[in-house]
C-alpha cells in the first residue's frame, strides 16, 4: 500500500521520502489536502509499464477474437517468436520462466 506525504515533506526531506518509496514501492504525494502525485521506484514503474503493455495487448486480443480473427496455435506463435529472436532466446526464457513455476 502506497504511503501517503504531503509536498511540503518531499521538498523538506527528500531522504525520508525517498526511503519510504523504497519500503512500500510509491509515495502518494497531496497538495493542499488532496492527492496530486506519485513518486514511486524505478522497479515499481516499470512493472507498471509492463503491466500496461499487457493490459493492452489483451485488450487488442479479446478485439481480434470478437470480430472473428483466427487464434494461432502454441505452434504458431513459438514459431513467430523463434524467428523473431532465436530458438536459443526463446529456450532460456521458457526455461527461466519453467523454474519461477516451480518454486
């Protein structure tokens, strides 16, 4: 859960603020009583990068389904992505992905 901190504190203590970010991942930051900012971690934004890219491929997805575009087999799309990048690639992710599993 995000921490809540009011501009003044960020201009006055940066350090402090800067910690809690690190703690809880984004520091909500209000001006005059209401929220106006998030100051968040570099890892936090890019997994929030990440998590909107994903969002709007799905999106793009369930479209594609809905006006009748064809699904591609598991096949077709490891295909797509080994010509992409290399059978070599795509095997080290699939297996760094196989052990997270697993744990």
């Amino acid at each position: 859960m995000a921490a809540v901190r009011p501009i003044s504190e960020l201009k006055e203590n940066f350090n402090d603020i800067s910690s809690i970010c690190n703690d809880h991942g984004e520091v909500i930051i209000t001006r005059d009583g209401s929220s106006a900012y998030v100051l968040m971690t570099m890892d936090a934004y890019e997994e929030q990068k990440v998590r909107l890219e994903l969002y709007k491929k799905l999106e793009e997805a369930d479209i594609q389904i809905q006006s009748g575009i064809g699904l591609l087999t598991h096949e077709e799309v490891f295909g797509k992505l080994i010509e992409k990048y290399g059978h070599k690639k795509v095997a080290t992710k699939l297996s760094m992905r196989h052990k997270q599993t697993m744990i």
